[in-house]
C-alpha cells in the first residue's frame, strides 16, 4: 500500500481493471437510467398536458370576457345615443328594455319592461335613435307588448320628406318588406326617398323617420304602384328603446329646429331619430 500511495504502482493494473468493469456497471445501471427517464417523461407529459387545458379553459374565458366587452361597448352607445334623443324631442319619453319577442310566426311583437304603472297608454309610440320601431298595442301594468313595423297590417300614416307627399306605409309579416299602398302609378316616388311620420293620426309625432323606399313596380295597366321599403330603425337589434308618452293636444307642434328642411329649402344635416332627405347609400 505505501509502494502504491507512493509510486502509485497499481494505477495500470486499477485502470485495466475499470476498463473492463465499465461496460457491466452501464448494464446494471441500465433499468434504474430507463425508470428514472420514463418516470420523468411521464411527469413532464402529465404536467404539459394540465398546462394545456388550463391554458384553454383561460382562452375560452378570456374570449367570452372580449365578446361581452364588445356587447357592453354597443349596448353603452345605443344609450348613448338614446339620450341624445330624449334630449331633443320635445314631449315626455320613457326609457324601456326589450324583455323577449313573444314566438308568434305570425305577429312580429316584442315585449318591454314598462307598463301602466309608468304611464305608458295604448298606442305609445315606441323608437330608436334611427327611427320608429312600432307601437304599444297591449298594456299591463308592469309590463307591455309593442307592435313592431313588420307585423302585418300594421300601419303607419307617412310622408316622402322631398315632396311632402303622403300615404300609409304597412307592414307585410316578419322579414318582408313593408309596403306602400293605394298609390297611382304617377306618384313622385323615387328609391331611396325616406319616409317620415306625418303626425295627421295624432299617434305618431311628426317628422319621425319611418322607411326608405327600396323597389318600385308600377304597373300602368291598372294605374298602381307596388312600392316595397326597409325600415330605417332595425326592429331587431339593441335591448334598449325609448316610448315617447306623446300627446298631440299638447305637443302637435313641433319646433322648427328639427323642421327637415331649413328655410332655403335646402335638407338640414341628420339627428337622432331624423333622416335626410335621401339615405345614404342610396343616392
């Protein structure tokens, strides 16, 4: 041992020695190296996976959180713009929410979160700030149902903002469009004109934006024209309308501010709830 620790004379004979041992501790060592890998593989692959669906449940909450942001986003400008309006018309409105559309393939109804209680009567307009949406037809006291333009026959008494021409604009059932009837086929109708409220039925107020005349088929033959129009207010979109408690012994006269031409005769700029002249788009 000291000829060894001194002169280190069996380092020849130690290194053979671990030469030849090597290859059987790799052997050995083998099935220990082989569990301590799968062991590891196994606990990463568990680990990746709960990451991966942790990782997609937060994609799919984050991904409904950007949907309702963008819902709160519309639903706060549709209110903007509805104080906008109940700023500048000149009679009392009540804010309403659209509770649910009653499942009636016949009616087009819907039903709002106001009734009797808040002095709504039957026969209440109901609008947007784009133009009327219908009426209340029914009327409970916490509640009520509205009669939107499309439901059938429904009526509303209209006139062309360029000529001042008047005439009944109905409507035809749920997605057609609504119509203009008992027209002669010389009537000054062009497409794109936009159809205001005349107020003559002391129901509606004057002036309101109504539809826009989309298609005309006159047929000179029977001396009648088939005049088809779109809503300007979209009967299905929003949650939010205003009713306007409009009383036309108090407020038949309406101020010349919201007059929808200026005294040259020139059409005067949009406002909420008012229409020019010719839509856009249309011209």
């Amino acid at each position: 041992m000291l000829i060894d620790f001194r002169f280190k004379a069996l380092d020849p004979i130690r290194n053979n020695v671990n030469w030849i041992l090597r290859p059987l501790e790799y052997v050995m060592m083998a099935p220990r190296n082989a569990f301590e890998a799968i062991s590891e593989y196994l606990t990463t692959r568990s680990t990746l996976d709960q990451e991966n669906q942790a990782m997609k449940v937060r994609q799919v909450e984050l991904s409904l959180l950007a949907n309702q942001s963008e819902f709160l986003m519309v639903e706060n400008q549709n209110l903007r713009e509805l104080m906008a309006l109940q700023k500048q018309v000149p009679f009392k409105t009540l804010p309403v929410e659209i509770l649910f559309n009653p499942p009636n393939p016949i009616s087009q109804r819907i039903v709002i979160n106001r009734g009797s209680n808040y002095g709504l009567k039957l026969g209440n307009p109901i609008a947007n700030d784009a133009g009327i949406l219908g009426q209340v037809v029914r009327l409970y006291e916490r509640s009520a149902e509205a009669s939107l333009l499309e439901d059938r026959d429904f009526a509303v008494p209209v006139q062309v903002a360029r000529n001042g021409l008047r005439a009944a604009v109905f409507g035809a059932g749920r997605g057609n469009p609504l119509e203009l009837r008992y027209l002669p086929v010389a009537s000054d109708l062009e497409v794109g004109d936009i159809l205001l409220t005349s107020g003559i039925d002391g129901v509606y107020p004057p002036g309101f934006a109504v539809a826009v005349i989309s298609k005309i088929e006159r047929n000179a033959d029977k001396n009648s024209s088939n005049v088809f129009c779109v809503p300007v207010a979209a009967v299905n979109r929003y949650r939010q309308a205003l009713v306007f408690l409009y009383d036309p012994q108090f407020d038949a006269k309406a101020p010349s501010s919201i007059s929808n031409k200026s005294a040259s005769g020139a059409p005067l700029t949009n406002t909420p709830g008012r229409r020019q002249t010719r839509a856009r788009g249309m011209q």
